[in-house]
C-alpha cells in the first residue's frame, strides 16, 4: 500500500497595516472601475497572463499575452555587501 503525501504551501499571515493596504487598495480599484464606466472609459486589465480591454458596453477585445520577462540568477559569495539606492 502507498503512503500519499500531500504538501500545502503555507503563506505568513499579513500584518495588520498590510490587510488595511489591501482592503483599501482593493475599495480604491472598485471605484475606478466603477467611474470608468460611468465616464465611458476603457478599461484594461491582464487576467491569466492575458491583456484584456474592456469598453463600455461590456465588449470584451484581447490585446496581447503579458511576456513576463524573469532575472537572470544572481549569485552572490559570502560576505558581499549590497547598496541600494530608491
């Protein structure tokens, strides 16, 4: 008899001021969508890697596929000292 192991990623809990970011951040993109529309505006947003437009009668038009472009490995050796500047 095999022993089937299942492995769950566990995510860190978000902070409190994090989860105040997020909601508001979230509260924030429902207005824009919502005044956009009320406006007549486009709206353009990526879902599953692809870039959707949206008009306002609810017509939907595919853009492109969003090219995610991924670092090259770094290594670094032991005691190398970063700096950075914002």
């Amino acid at each position: 008899m095999e022993k089937i192991i299942k492995r769950t990623v566990s995510r860190a809990k978000p902070s409190a001021e994090s989860a105040i970011l997020i909601k508001a951040a979230k509260n924030a993109g429902r207005n824009a969508i919502r005044t956009s529309k009320a406006l007549g505006l486009d709206i353009t947003y990526i879902k599953k890697g692809i870039i959707y437009k949206e008009t306002p009668d609810g017509k939907l038009i595919v853009v492109g596929a969003n090219k995610k472009v991924s670092p090259k490995k770094i290594s670094f050796k032991k005691g190398t000292i970063l700096n950075a500047k914002a």
